[in-house]
C-alpha cells in the first residue's frame, strides 16, 4: 500500500488555480473511475498536480490505485465525520504528482448522517479547501447513485463531467442527473455547472454511437469533442493497476485520456507580437 503523506499537501510554486471536478453518473458501469484514473495519469504526463477523491464505497478508484484501507484507517471517511481528521493525514502518494484520498467499503454507512442537516452536505468543500493551490486538478469519483455521498462530492465541485457508455438507458437516465445538478447549484453550489458528456465505449463505426450522440446533443447538453473508444488496454492497464496512457501509450485509450485532458486545460494564448509576425510572414 502506498504511504501517506506525511506532512502537509506537497506546496507547489507558482500557486494553481485548482479545479475541482466531480464525475457523477447515477447509472453504473459508464467509466467514471475508469476515466477518473486515466484521466489522472493523462494530466499527470502533462505534469499538472492531481488529486483523486474516492467517494464510492465500491472502492473502485482506490482498487484501481492499489490502496484499500479499513473504515478505521485515514480516508475520506474521515473528512465527512462531524469531527474530522486533517485532510493531509487522508492522502497517499501514488507518485510524484499525483495523491489519493481513498474509500472504505463501510462508507455507506455515513449517508444517513450526511442528510441529517445542510452542514452535513457542505463538509466534504469546507474540509478541501486546503487544498486550493495546491492542486491543479481534484478529481472527484462518485458512487452510482444520487445519495448523500454523490449529493456532497457535488457540493464540493464546481464541475462535473458525465459520463456516458453508449446505450438507450445511459442517455434515458440524463435528465434526472440534470435536475440533480440543477437543484444543487440553487440550494448549495451556485458555481457548480457542467462541463460535458463524455461518451465511453464509442464506435464510430456503429449507428447505435452516433445515435446516441444525437439523442444527447438533442437536449442540448455540453458534449466533449474527444470521444473514449472502445480499447482492451483499458481493462489491461486495469488489471496491472496503471493508467492507460503508461500501461500502453501507443494505443487509442491512451491517445483519447489525453485528448481529453487537453481539453480541459486552458487554451494557449498565443502572444499579440506573434500573431502580427506570423501575418506580416505571410
């Protein structure tokens, strides 16, 4: 298992401007973690600071990183008790810059007193904000549902990528995960918006993916141009515990994490001087 960290979050210079993204789905088997790690290792090769935050009590995110721990062991647990612990002693390295706040399988046992008050849902951002700046991005993997555990991982964002395996029924379930969204950024998170679809398990090849892109972009949802293909890497790199840009760098899986991360980074901004030179080139 991977150590802990044992000081505080790693400072980096200069100081980030950290976003936090939750990837939430209410239907299960989409590729939420299966995204949520990649993603992490495409953003880590581009040497951007991640930290992933289990909130499944499948434990999915933390198998896939090779850290299980027991309820009684530093976790995110531990950040959503009333009386928690600090959020440096629930970290683990999984390499140089990237760390993971894991889950227990007990976790579910906490969404009961999660509901109980509005603090309860707010707990989760209040105790992340240590982290701001130390980050560039917290990934935040939520359960298959829209309980009280989903409920606090998108409280605590201000983004969410929703991922969608191509299927009537990914497409059919849209719309609740909308008015969940919508209905926590009126009550708690006023910055919460979407930042897109994510299509998995695409072929471009079929009339069922590009029917279901359709039926998406009917209802006017953000769609990521980067599309996740279809890729038995995907399941290797699983196996082996390593994202897939790493585990076969060569292959489609890791060719589109990576276009996807560079989606999500900031455009490049091109200096004024530059552009009155290309144009006096040419």
């Amino acid at each position: 298992m991977a150590p802990r960290k044992a000081g505080d979050v790693t400072p980096l210079t200069p100081t980030r401007s950290t976003r936090y993204i939750a990837l939430s789905n209410n239907k299960g088997g989409v590729g939420k973690t299966t995204t949520a790690m990649n993603l992490a290792g495409a953003l880590v090769l581009k040497e951007r600071k991640v930290l992933v935050i289990d909130m499944d009590p499948q434990c999915n995110a933390s198998i896939a990183f090779n850290i299980t721990i027991p309820k009684n062991e530093p976790g995110v647990r531990h950040l959503l008790r009333e009386t928690p612990l600090p959020v440096s002693q629930c970290i683990y390295e999984c390499g140089p810059y990237c760390d993971l706040i894991p889950a227990d399988v007990g976790l579910a046992d906490l969404q009961s007193e999660l509901l109980q008050g509005p603090k309860g849902r707010t707990r989760l951002r209040e105790r992340l904000k240590v982290c701001e700046g130390k980050y560039d991005f917290v990934l935040i993997d939520c359960p298959p549902d829209l309980g009280a555990l989903t409920q606090s991982a998108l409280v605590a964002a201000t983004e969410v990528i929703v991922p969608i395996d191509i299927g009537f029924f990914s497409v059919a379930g849209l719309a609740r995960m909308m008015e969940i969204i919508q209905e926590l950024k009126e009550t708690y998170n006023p910055e919460l918006r979407m930042t897109g679809v994510l299509l998995t398990k695409y072929d471009n090849r079929t009339t069922l993916s590009s029917n279901t892109l359709d039926s998406i972009e009917e209802q006017r949802l953000p769609v990521f141009r980067t599309k996740i293909r279809i890729c038995v890497d995907i399941i290797r790199a699983q196996i082996a515990r390593l994202p897939v840009s790493l585990y076969a760098p060569e292959s489609h899986a890791a060719e589109d994490y990576a276009a996807l991360a560079e989606e999500l980074l900031p455009a490049k901004v091109i200096p004024l001087r530059q552009v009155r030179r290309k144009v006096a080139q040419n």
